[in-house]
C-alpha cells in the first residue's frame, strides 16, 4: 500500500542544519541528515559532527572482541518471541587473511546507509540489486523505531525527551513489515546489519548531551525493538529474522555524528568491535579509540575546488542546494557528476596510493530528484569489480584490521592518503 504524508526534510522541502555552515572556502562541516520519514510527523534536523559525547531488555554481555563462531549443529532456533532465530552463521562471509610480507593490501571500500527503511521508494531493496549485481557487501545502520508502528510509539522511552516522542516518523504497518523482509534478506546475501539507534534527536537533547547511561537506555532498546518485533506489532504470521541481533550487532552510527564519546564508553559493555560515528578525518588508515575500530567519514576532494568535502550525500547536497531537499532542477544533471566525481576523486587517491579503506555514507532519499542514490550506484558499479577492490561491511573490515599485526598496520597509518609506497619493501 502506498504511504502519504511522507516528509523528507524540514520546511518546504528544506533540511534544517543546524550548526552546519555551508562555506567552500574551507572545509565542509560534517553532517549527518535525519534519515528516511515514514509518516506525518516533521523530522528532526542536521547537525555538525563533534566528538563530545554521553530499559527495555539486559544487554549483550561484556567482553573482549568475539571470537569465532563454534560450528554450527544444522539446527534453526528460534528466539524469543519469534522476532528472531538463530540460522547458523552468516552467508558470504570470507575468514580475514594476514597480509603476507610485502603483499600490497586490498582497497576496501565500505558502502553504508544510515536508517535502512524499505519505504515506497523501494531504495533499500534497489541497493541489496546493486550489491547483488556488482559483488559487494555493505551495511545497513537499522533505525530500530522503524519496527515499531506510529500506534506503539509510546514503547519508546527516548532519553530527555517524552514518551513516545522522537525526531523521525514511526512508520506504517506495512513499511514496518516490508522493513523486516528487507532487514532479513540482507543478512542473508551477506550484509552487515548495524544501528543507528532510535529517535534521531540532534543537537538540544540529542546524543551530544547524553551521558554513558542515557546511551546504554538507547542502545538497549534499540536492541528491544528487533528482538521483540512480533509482540510489539503483533505480526505473528512473518517469519522470524534469520539472525540473533544481540550476537551479529557489531557496531553503529550515531544520528549527526553526535556524543561519540559516551556513545563509546556505552558501547563497551555491548562488545563493539567499530563505531562509525566520527566526522572529518583525512583518508587514513583506521585506528581505534578507546579500544574500538573508529571509523570516520571521510574529506575528499571537492571536484574542481580547493576544498574537502565529507563523504556523505547530504554534504554535497548542503555545497550544492544549501540543504534544500528540492533544488534547481536544470542543475540536477552537473550536481550529479560533482558528487560521482567527488566519490570517485577519493576513491583514485587511495586505490593508486596508500590503500587506506574508503568510507561513504548515505540515506535512503530522493533528495534533489534522487541524484544522490543515482551518484552512489555509479560509483558501486565502477569500483567494486576493479582489480585489489573488496567492497565490504564494517564489520568485515574490522575483523580484517583484528587479524593484522599491529606494527603492519602502524606503518600503514603512517602513509599520507596518496602516497604509494614500493609495497614489497615497505610491508615486509
């Protein structure tokens, strides 16, 4: 059934944003916009990225990084309520190899989207198309509201705000249900399914003002909201999901890029292996904060411009409408070929230079006439069959980085992003 009163931005087709200033003589503020609205409440606005930081189910035990999966007995299992089950270990998924001396490292390149709404649009299951079609894996940041339907919202408890309040839409019953099947068949074509959380609040009250345990109330409902999908919904005739979210959620990424610090000092306690959460850094090899992987957007190269832009869709939409979801039309063809150009500018540097992962985030939207899923599918099929490329989720490439030895990957963090060294001499 198809859905009305769907709003994608602020006013009058316009993402608010905030403390974003848009200025091409400097470098772009990082920014991450709400994602995918599935009703009639307005959304809530964008942001810049800082690194300050700050229920319903007990979650994950601590520990260190998990260790391998044991076999698996060939037994499907199902948990709970029948929100989930247990299928046995991921599909597609390629044990991490050492690099040899000398060897030349993969260009991996991660693919990620933030919200992961099948909304009428179709762009989730239009993108799990595009990995099929060109040999790539990504992941998806699951927004865990969107299982919960606009008639439940009062399940959620958002930390400083009311009850049911949050600043995205709950979506319909059948967005919720068409969600779940997208959700389910991306974890089993390999897909990383990650969070990025609940309510999307930003800036006043959103996660920059949360402390360690407010984060732990999110997380943990975020965690409540897939494992109990059935009885919150009462969808009893669907199929479980093929996956226990408590063992495969690895990691996420926060709405505006907000609170990364006790998001993380949350996170611990959940066995985390990477966040996504952090804006603005150069194209260099990841290292970790507070012992988990920390994987930023990126700044790459604005094309014909002195400047940097992050590695997000709504960044080049603030350089190029001004965060207007709806810009000029006859503009729609160049912005196009700017933010493919863009993506692809940075890709260059790294894959004929230091090899440091590569890092692009988006949202399922139709922002300026849907220039910008167009721009990410052109850059899926030109660079994930070149020769050395693995476009992977992040929980893969952190597990990659987790079987390197760490004086490798030193070196390799060492390297400025162009800079191509004589690989058989400097990696022995």
């Amino acid at each position: 059934m198809a859905m009305t009163g769907i709003r994608r931005g602020g006013q009058g087709g316009r993402l608010t944003a905030g403390a974003v200033a848009v200025v091409l003589t400097a470098v772009t503020v990082g920014c991450t916009a709400p994602e995918r609205t599935a009703g009639t409440q307005t959304t809530g606005t964008a942001t810049a990225g800082t690194a300050t930081t700050g229920s319903p189910q007990a979650p994950p035990p601590a520990g260190p990084t998990p260790s391998p999966k044991p076999s698996w007995d060939g037994q499907v299992r199902v948990i709970g309520d029948g929100s989930m089950s247990d299928t046995g270990p991921q599909p597609g998924q390629a044990p991490a190899e050492k690099l040899a001396p000398g060897q030349k490292p993969p260009q991996f390149v991660v693919f990620s989207w933030d919200g992961a709404l099948e909304n009428d649009d179709h762009l989730f299951s239009r993108f799990r198309r595009v990995a099929r079609e060109n040999n790539a894996q990504m992941t998806f940041f699951l927004t865990s509201i969107y299982l919960v339907p606009n008639a439940k919202r009062a399940l959620y408890r958002p930390p400083q705000h009311a009850q049911g309040a949050a600043a995205i839409s709950f979506p319909t019953d059948d967005h919720v249900k068409e969600t779940l099947h997208e959700v389910g068949e991306a974890w089993r074509e390999g897909h990383e399914i990650g969070t990025h959380f609940n309510g999307h609040f930003c800036e006043t009250k959103g996660g920059g003002d949360w402390s360690v345990e407010e984060w732990r109330s999110e997380i943990d409902q975020a965690y409540a909201f897939v494992a109990d999908w059935k009885t919150n919904t009462g969808f009893k005739d669907l199929p479980p999901l093929p996956f226990d979210f408590r063992k495969e959620l690895a990691g996420g990424r926060a709405p505006c890029l907000e609170g990364q610090k006790n998001l993380l000092a949350a996170a611990k306690a959940y066995g985390w292996r990477y966040d996504a959460s952090s804006p603005g850094e150069f194209q260099v090899w990841p290292g970790r904060k507070d012992g988990i992987w920390n994987f930023p957007l990126q700044l790459l190269p604005y094309p014909g411009r002195p400047v940097q832009v992050l590695s997000m869709d709504f960044n080049f939409l603030a350089n190029q409408s001004g965060g207007s979801t709806e810009g000029d039309p006859r503009k729609y063809p160049g912005w196009l070929k700017e933010t493919r150009d863009g993506y692809l500018n940075g890709f260059e540097r790294v894959y004929n230079g230091s090899r440091a992962p590569m890092f692009i985030g988006n949202h399922f939207e139709t922002w300026n006439g849907g220039i910008y899923m167009q721009a990410v599918e052109d850059v899926v099929k030109s660079v994930c069959r070149r020769d050395g490329v693995r476009c992977v989720s992040f929980r893969q490439l952190a597990e990659w980085l987790d079987a390197q030895d760490p004086k490798v990957l030193e070196q390799l963090r060492q390297l400025d992003p162009a800079q191509s060294p004589d690989w058989a001499t400097f990696l022995k």
